[in-house]
C-alpha cells in the first residue's frame, strides 16, 4: 500500500523541474520580427510623407510645374487629408479583418501612387496621387501600432509604440539624406522614385513574413477559431501567425453583446476623453507635420543655404528619433500622461526658440528638441490612447484618433503656405507650430486621469 501510495510521486515531481521552454524562445523571435516589419512599413511611410517637404525647394524652381508657396502648401495637405481619409476607414477594417491584410493593401495603394507622384506631368496630377498615396499611408500606421501593441511584451508597450512610430522620422532622415547626397542629381522626380523603389521592398517581406493575430482580445468582433485543447491555457496571448491563439477564445455570446467598434469609442463614457485625444493629436500633428514639411524651406527664407537648410530637417528627424526613445522609457516607469504632455510643452517653447533665429549650432540644438518633444508627445499619446481603449475597439480607436486628428497635418502645410505669400515671414509661421503645441499640451491636461 505505501509503495503504491508513493509511486506516483517521483512521476510527479520529474515534471516539475523547470526546462527550456523553446515556445518562450518563439515567441520573442515572433515579438521582434513583428516590431521590426511594423517598423520598416511605417519607415517608408515616412520617406514618403517627409521627401516633399526636402524636395519643395525643387519643385518651386521647377518651371514646368509653375508651383508658388500658396500651392505647394495646398497640394502638401492633401497626403494627410488621404491619411485621414485611410485611418478612418482602414482601423475598423484592421477590427474586423485583421492587421496585416491592412497592412499589405494600404502599402501596396501608397506604393502604386507615389510612383504616380513621380511621373505627375502637372501639379493637379501630383495633387490627385499624393492624395491617393495619402489613404494608403492612412491604413498603415493604426494597423501597424496595434499589431506591435499586441505581441508586445506586458510593461514594454511604450516602448513598442516608440520603435513603430519611430519609423517615422528614420523615414525623414533618410529622405534628409538622400536629398542632402544626391538629391541635385536626382531631383524632385528621383526623391519619389526613391521612395516608391525602398517601399516596394519593405512591403515584399511584410507578404512574405508579417505573421497576424486575431484583432482584438476574447471580446474581439468577427470570426472567431474553434477553441482547442492547444489555445485552452497556452500562454502566449497573442498566437502564432495566422492563428487566433489566446485572442480567439470567447463564443458568440461574447461578441453579441458589444457594439459595433466606431460606436464603442463614444460610449460607456469614452467621448469627453476622445474628442480630447483627437483635440490633442490633431495640434501635435500641425506642429510635427508643419515643421517637417515647412523647415527646409523657412531656413531658406531665413537666408540659410540650401545644405544647411536641409540640416535642420535632418536634425529634427534625428532628434525626434533618438530622444523619443529616452522619453518612452520614462513613460514606461510613470505612464504615459505627464510624459505626453511635457513632451508637447517642450515642443512649444524650442520652437519659439527657432523664431529668434541666431546661431546655427543654437537653433540646430532648438530643432533637435522640437524634434524630441513633437515626435515623442505624438508616439507617447499612441500608447496612451491604446492603453486606455479595450483591445476589442483599440485599432478603431487609434485610427479615429489619428484619422480625425490628421485634420492637423492637412491645416499645416496649408497654413505655412498662406502666411509666407502673405509676407507674414517665417518667424510667425514658427509661431502658429508653437501655438499648436500648447494647445496639445492643455488638451492633454483636461483628459481625466482614468480608463476610458
């Protein structure tokens, strides 16, 4: 009897002891090369919103397109009215549908259409292909933060945020320095090639190796995978690729109940701390996207050459780069509120700074900063605004938080463009982009400090 009793016991404990788990090793692996293809979709999104602003000086000198400031402003402002028009549609598609296929056919549309803008023979033909390239770009980004949101490790989701959105001002650099080496060669027709041929070859391996999840958690709307004994208790959240893992459990039921996402994003006393949202990135976005596409050009009023004009746009963009990834890891330890929104007063003050004019090493140090604050307030409100909404509704949310705040990045180069050909000069112009992040920062300050 006590042998019998006793038996059992050493099968048991043999399965205790703890051995390498190559799931663990798996998931990782999965984990760094979503961010890592999230990250270079969103890199060549920047390229391509951020080469017009390098290749403006071009295009005004360019006497078969017969551009002024006015226009070059109006025809800058309809990629973001695409974009908004995109996040809008394509985050609660992302919902239903799932990321990647988002993903594939929102880069594929802005890879197409910036070949368009290449080959535009006059200004209302690039106007109708950035337009089209910016509804493409517009499906891109909301899919891509909340595909890195859900494999990203619990405590390390700002961080996440920032490596995705930090695709941004890479893609900025880059087209900085291409246009900085070789953009005489070129010309504004070459920077856009440029653009099309780097984004044709980020989008063939996000086919080839982008894995998707299930959107949204149990409570996720659309098909759901049979529950199995394999995703009953398995312990990544997420699931393999094409595969629904944790995330698909929940029957019918569950879905039954909750309102359509796009509903869900102003109910259950969700819309003061929405509207808030977008209030917020709508000013943050005139400022990052105002400076970005207006930089180069207001140095060049400000009687800077063109080589060092196109250095304060790479400045920012590095900027922007290296201090928002300092910026996410203090927001990973206090959370993301104070960070947003000192983020966005810093940006403020370091662009009234860049009005005075004065030292070129000064005003480089003051772009920097403009750079970190914009950028960072931009990608910090990203993981905030993730964080706050339920996984079920959180790419409809992130894509009607930037798709109606990208009504900012369509106002900026607009206004850049009616203030310089009203001889208003570049210091009020620097004025407006500071203003604006102000009010992202009061905007900020008035969301309650709760869970939407």
């Amino acid at each position: 009897m006590t042998t019998d009793v006793q038996a059992p016991a050493p099968a048991r404990a043999s399965a205790r002891p703890p051995a390498p788990d190559p799931t663990d090793r798996r998931t990782r692996a999965l984990t760094r090369a979503v961010v890592a293809l999230c990250t270079a979709a969103i890199t060549v999104e920047g390229f391509d919103l951020i080469v017009y602003g390098v290749a403006m000086p071009s295009m005004l000198a360019d006497s078969h397109l017969g551009l002024d400031k006015t226009l070059a402003g109006t025809l800058g402002s309809l990629v973001y009215l695409g974009m908004l028009i995109g996040a809008i549609v394509c985050g609660p598609l992302a919902d239903r549908l799932g990321r990647r296929r988002l993903v594939l056919a929102s880069g594929v549309i802005f890879t197409l259409f910036t070949v368009g803008c290449a080959v535009a023979a006059t200004p209302w033909q690039f106007g109708l292909f950035r337009l089209l390239a910016g509804i493409g770009m517009g499906g891109v980004m909301p899919s891509c933060v909340a595909l890195a949101k859900e494999y990203a490790p619990r405590g390390r989701s700002a961080l996440v945020a920032t490596i995705v959105l930090a695709g941004v001002p890479v893609g900025g650099v880059l087209a900085a320095l291409t246009a900085a080496a070789w953009g005489d060669s070129l010309g504004w027709r070459g920077l856009f090639g440029v653009g099309a041929a780097l984004s044709t070859l980020v989008f063939a391996g996000v086919y080839a190796l982008l894995p998707d999840s299930r959107p949204g958690a149990a409570d996720a709307p659309g098909p759901r995978a049979t529950p199995s004994a394999t995703s009953v208790g398995s312990p990544d959240p997420v699931g393999g690729p094409g595969t629904g893992g944790g995330l698909a459990s929940g029957g019918p039921a569950a879905g039954a109940k909750n309102p359509s996402p796009a509903r869900s994003v102003l109910s259950d006393g969700r819309a003061r701390t929405t509207v808030l949202f977008v209030v917020a990135n709508f000013a943050v976005l005139l400022a990052w996207y105002g400076l970005n596409t207006w930089l180069t050009q207001l140095m060049r009023e400000m009687d800077y050459p063109l080589g060092s004009a196109l250095q304060f746009t790479l400045v920012l963009n590095l900027g922007a780069v290296i201090g928002s990834f300092a910026i996410a890891a203090v927001a990973d330890r206090i959370g993301p509120r104070l960070v947003t929104i000192g983020s966005a007063a810093l940006s403020s003050v370091a662009v009234v700074g860049l009005s005075l004019g004065g030292n070129t090493v000064v005003i480089l140090c003051l772009t920097a900063l403009a750079g970190v604050g914009a950028h960072s307030s931009l990608t910090v409100l990203n993981d905030w605004v993730a964080s706050t909404y339920p996984a079920s509704i959180r790419a409809t949310a992130l894509g009607y938080v930037s798709g109606f705040g990208r009504a900012g990045a369509i106002v900026a180069p607009l206004l850049g463009g009616w203030i310089l050909t009203a001889s208003l000069g570049p210091t009020t112009v620097f004025y407006v982009f500071a203003g604006a992040a102000a009010l992202s920062a009061a905007a900020l300050l008035a969301i309650p400090g709760r869970r939407a």
